[in-house]
C-alpha cells in the first residue's frame, strides 16, 4: 500500500439498470392515420436496429436488407419486445429500452450481447396482420344509381393500384394502361381479391386490404410482395357482366308504335357508343348520316340486332351489350377493349319491310303465265342479263314484285340470273327457265 498516494480512476459507464425496471418506450414518429395497433398474437413484419446502452451496435434487419417477422406477445420474442411491440401502428417508429432480465439475461447471446446487457432496440412497423383477419373492404365512391352488384361467376374488367400496408408500391394496371379482366369468385385471382370484388357497383372506388392468408402467404411472391405481406389494392371498376347476359333494352315505347322492325327488315338509325365508363367509342351524329342494315344478315354485331328488333321508326332505346354478343374477347383494335360491355343509345330514324326469310325478290301478285317471252325481248329464245334485269326492274318499277331492300338490286339479279342459267352458259333457255321454276323451296324464285 502506497502512503498517500491520490488514486485516480477513469471510469465508462456502460450499463445500468435496476430489477424493478420495466420495458421503456419512447415513440419518435407517428403516423397520420393509424387505423389498428399491435394486439397481442397478431404477427408482425419490422425493420430494427439493436443497439446496447452505450451505443454499440450489435445487430439491424436493415444490414440484412430483410424485416423480421414474427408472433408478437406469445413468447416468439424476447420479452421486452414482445412487450415493446404492443399498442405499435404500422409506420410507427419508436426506440424500445429493456433491461437484462427481459433480454438475454445472465447469459447473453453469442460474441455480441454481452452477460446482463439492457437492450435497445430502434424498430419501425411495416405491416400488421392477424391470422384471423378477413378482408376489410373500404368504399371510397359509389355511382348513383347501381342497378346490378356484381356476383360469383361474373367478369369483371378493373384498375388497381396495389401497395403494400407502408405505403411501398408493388403493381398498377394504370402503368401498363390496361384493365386486369377476370373472373371473380372462381379462384382466377387470389382469394382476398375474389372476395374483394363481390358486391361492386359499375364505376365503384374501392379499397381492399388483404391479409397474407388470403394473398400470398408466407412466400410472397416476385421481388415485390415479401412472404406474409398484407396487400393494399386501390380498385376502380370499370365494367362487368355475366356470361349468361342478354342484352339490356331500356327506352320508353312511343304512343301510336304498330310498325316494329323484324329480322329482314332494312333499317336506318343513329347511335351514340361508349364503354360503361362513359369512354367514347362512336357516333353517327358527327356524319349526321344514319347507319343503315338489314336485320338478320349478320351486318352488325348480334347483340346491336337483338337491340333494334321491335323497334318502331321514331323510337329511342339504350342497349347494353355484353361482349359475347359484341367484340368479344378481342375487342377492336385501338377502338374497343377486349371484354368491354358497350352501351348504345340508338333511334330508329327509318324502317323498310323485309322479304320472307330467305327471299330476295317476291312478286306482290299473280305471275304472270309468258313470264319467258315477256322477257325474251328480242324473240330469241333465250333471256339474256340485259333482258333479265330490264324485266325485274321494271316489276319493280310498277309495283308488281319486290327486291330485298338494303341491298345492291344489281347484284340481287344477277344472283337471280345465275340461280335460272343452270348450265352457267350466260343465257336462260326455256327449258332452264322451267325446271328452275319446278323445284320448290328455291330461293331467288321467280
Ligand atoms: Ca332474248
Ligand atoms: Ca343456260
């Protein structure tokens, strides 16, 4: 022992804590809207840094460029984080401060949490969950009216904006500048999104917030969603219908309404074409000229057919067309989306009677028994093309017969011609004229 000596003694506090303690937390940053904190049993996904008192740093999920996931409160953790954790919102950053005994006590962990160390850890919460969530669904817009709710076995066109529970981006239909089209409720999508979009409305906004249980499980999926990620999807839907559709006729019938068009009837109307989202697709009222078919001959397409039989001249009627009986899968090129349901606002502007099914020229009365000679003009004994169609234009001229309206009177004679001129020499013998004129059910008779 040395006599008096002074003894100096430089000394670091490293640690200090006391058996009474208890976790200590300190939150640094809130977010705005914080709809749901941590329960206990409910499985988590934060990202931490771990630090002892003095700042020395020992382990980060950041350096691992992975969060850590986990049961929170039912001893997956340590206890002063399975306490620390508790009452956290997703975005949530704060430092969480525990003594030895609700650590790694006496004997620490490994080469870097030393014997009786207190621990703190920096944690930010990413995502929150509860393997017994369901969906949540938050409508952000609904249209007025909604005649129709969507159900199990419809297809459905959508736009979606998924992210995941923080807010990182993962997909959008809006970035390749097409609709997702499925099925819903058969399994074609995940089983949260199936559900989601049960019960939309044409033109609805909404928000559906999907467990990983019913996205992607455990594993995740492509380098975007993490294994046990809940899913975000900001959905807009854009249109839908069932494959067992008809097309939809609404309008009011005028008064006085006796003359309705039919199949084979020529008629003439004008129509306004959009999408169910109100996107313009085309209209006859720019032209101001008015879109003219017969009904029947495969002209337009099947649903736009349907939609016009029945109608009388003066009549306005909105037709909503599902895509079997429109453009189908395809669609239009740069015109029409494939799957689109397509709304026509038509009238009908003129209607000329049809021929029986299959005719294309009828006489209105008797026949007349010289029909040959009366068109042999020049006594030849053969009917040429001239004389053919002289003839049937002039029955038509004088009320006597009738062509198929809508279509080219040329081309409907020469097919007549054809149809008689059965040895294809280019001329009608009488002979031809007469077995043609035997056989029943002919079409194009005369
Ligand atoms: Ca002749
Ligand atoms: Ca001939």
């Amino acid at each position: 022992k040395l006599p008096d000596s002074i003894l100096h003694f430089d000394v670091l506090m490293l640690d200090i804590w006391n058996t009474e303690d208890k976790v200590q937390i300190k939150t640094y940053h809130k977010p705005e809207s914080c709809v749901r904190t941590v329960q206990v049993s409910d499985y988590v996904r934060y990202h931490y840094n771990g630090t002892l008192l003095d700042g020395t740093l020992f382990d980060s999920s950041h350096t691992r460029m992975r969060t850590y996931d986990t049961y929170v409160g039912i001893g997956w953790l340590i206890a002063g984080m399975d306490q620390g954790l508790l009452g956290m919102c997703v975005g949530e950053k704060r430092i969480i401060t525990m003594p030895p005994f609700l650590g790694y006590g006496e004997k620490g962990d490994g080469s870097d949490i030393p014997a009786q160390a207190s621990l703190v850890f920096d944690v930010i919460l990413l995502d929150l969950h509860n393997p017994k969530d369901e969906i949540t669904v938050e409508v952000q817009s609904l249209p007025d009216p909604c005649p129709r709710k969507s159900q199990v076995g419809d297809f459905m066109r959508y736009h979606y904006n998924g992210s995941l529970l923080d807010g990182t981006f993962f997909d959008s239909s809006y970035s390749r500048n097409r609709t997702y089209d499925t099925y819903i409720g058969k399994g074609y999508v995940i089983t949260g999104m199936d559900k989601g979009l049960l019960g939309v409305c044409v033109g609805e906004h909404r928000r559906i917030v999907i467990p990983p249980h019913l996205a992607y499980g455990e594993e995740g999926t492509g380098t975007k969603i993490p294994g046990s990620a809940v899913l975000v999807f900001d959905v807009h839907i854009i249109d839908f219908h069932n494959p067992s559709d008809i097309v939809e006729i609404t309008g009011v019938k005028p008064e006085n309404c006796t003359h309705n068009a039919k199949r084979g009837d020529f008629v003439k109307y004008h129509y306004n074409a959009t999408l169910m989202d109100g996107t313009y697709i085309g209209s006859t009222h720019n032209s101001g000229k008015t879109y003219d078919v017969v009904l029947g001959a495969g002209q337009v397409v099947i649903g736009m057919e349907q939609g016009l039989i029945g109608m009388c001249v003066g009549e306005k009627r909105r037709l909503v067309i599902p895509p079997h009986l429109a453009y189908g899968e395809q669609g239009v090129d740069g015109e029409v989306p494939g799957s689109a349901v397509l709304v026509f606002d038509v009238e009908l502007v003129d209607l000329e009677d049809g021929l029986p099914e299959g005719y294309m020229f009828v006489w209105n009365g008797d026949v007349s028994p010289n029909l040959f000679s009366e068109m042999d003009k020049n006594k030849d004994a053969q009917v040429d093309t001239t004389e053919f169609s002289d003839y049937i234009l002039q029955q038509v001229e004088e009320g006597k017969g009738r062509l198929a309206p809508g279509f080219e009177p040329q081309r409907i004679i020469q097919n007549m011609y054809d149809n008689q001129d059965r040895n294809k020499d280019g001329r009608i013998t009488e002979d031809e004229f007469k077995l043609k004129a035997d056989e029943a059910g002919s079409h194009d008779e005369l």
